[in-house]
C-alpha cells in the first residue's frame, strides 16, 4: 500500500515530534492493551478496522503537525486508505480517543468536525457541511453513537454528550445531552397489484390511496 517516500516520511516525522499523543490513540482503538508496545502493532493491525485506524491517525497527526512534505505524504496516505475502504475522514478532523468504525463502507466526515472521546461511526453515515463554503464547526461530545445512514450537516451544530443518533436519521440542528435522536416514520404498505391496475390519463398524476 505505501510507497518508500511515505515510510521516510513516517520515521522523519517520529524523529522530529513528541508521538504520545498518537501512541495514546493506538492504545485505545489499535492495540487495546494497557500499556502501549510497537511490538503489538503489527498483529493487531491485521484487522481492516484497526488497519484504518493506525494509518488514519498517523497521517491526520502528520498532516496537523508537520511540515510541508510530511503534510503531502499524509495526504497520499489519507488518499489510498479512501480508495481502499470506501471511508473518507478527511485531515484536520478532531476526534478524541476510542474511535470505533464497526463497518468500513460508505463514511463520509468532514475536517470541520471537533469530537471527544468514543465516538463510534457505522456505516454510510456523513458528517459534514451543509453549503461548500461553511466556516463554523460541527462538535460532537463524549460517547456518542451515529446509526447506520445517520446524516449530520450543519454550520456551529452541537451534539452534546452520550447522545445516540438513530439510524438513517438526518440531525440538522443541536442535540443535548443524555438524548437520544431520531427521524419517527410510519411504514406504508399497499397491494402491489391494485396499483399496477391503475390506469393513467395523458398529462394527470393519479394519487395512491
């Protein structure tokens, strides 16, 4: 998956920066142990989740602490792991420790994105902007859980903490504390027969029952 400039630019990038707080990262989503050992990483990320989550925050890290190359080489990173798993967080994300991602596919989250710790993502969820040119930030608290399909778009939205989002939901304003949110929808069921029966002037719309 890399290339031999991105792994210069990995040892470069440990030479030069304190690593505790990236370590501490790895601790919690990666290696899950007690106390953090490089000789763990290389098992553990064996799993595509925790795979993710190493290469992500080093080059998120990367991106927010180095210099120009290594910022260049976090973005090829932050590129391969996108076509690879379907997942684009983009660099400059804060998201506290104890990110959990159960199913790579289809997530989509924004740079402007401050969150704190276990923050757990499922899949085809997108938390972004709601117009291109949006400046303010979306902030997520302490252990807070997004449904599968969930959207949250917003321009300074606050989701506060241990708020679960409910699957497929769209959250477009602030959400408190200790709730939990979702989109309440009535199942619609008819014949499929009766409305395959119906028959259509040129030019009118029918309304089904």
């Amino acid at each position: 998956m890399l290339d031999v400039r991105i792994y210069y630019s990995f040892f470069r990038f440990f030479r030069k920066h304190n690593s505790e707080a990236l370590k501490e990262y790895w601790l919690k989503e990666v290696t899950r142990k007690e106390k953090f050992s490089w000789a763990d990483i290389p098992k553990r990320i064996q799993s595509r989740r925790r795979y993710f989550l190493f290469w992500w925050r080093l080059a998120n890290e990367m991106f927010m602490t180095g210099d120009k190359s290594i910022r260049k080489s976090a973005k090829r990173i932050n590129s391969r792991l996108k076509d690879r798993f379907g997942v684009e967080i983009m660099l400059g994300a804060q998201i506290g420790p104890g990110l959990h991602i159960p199913h790579l596919n289809g997530i989509v989250v924004t740079d402007t994105l401050i969150a704190g710790k276990n923050l757990t993502i499922l899949q085809n969820t997108t938390i972004g902007k709601r117009h291109k040119y949006q400046e303010g930030m979306i902030r997520i608290g302490d252990n807070v859980s997004i449904g599968a399909g969930a959207h949250i778009l917003g321009n300074n939205l606050t989701i506060g903490d241990d708020v679960l989002i409910g699957a497929t939901s769209v959250v477009l304003k602030n959400v408190p504390s200790g709730m939990v949110y979702f989109i309440k929808a009535e199942p619609c069921m008819r014949p499929k027969k009766s409305v395959e029966q119906r028959e259509h002037l040129p030019g009118q719309v029918t309304e089904l029952p």
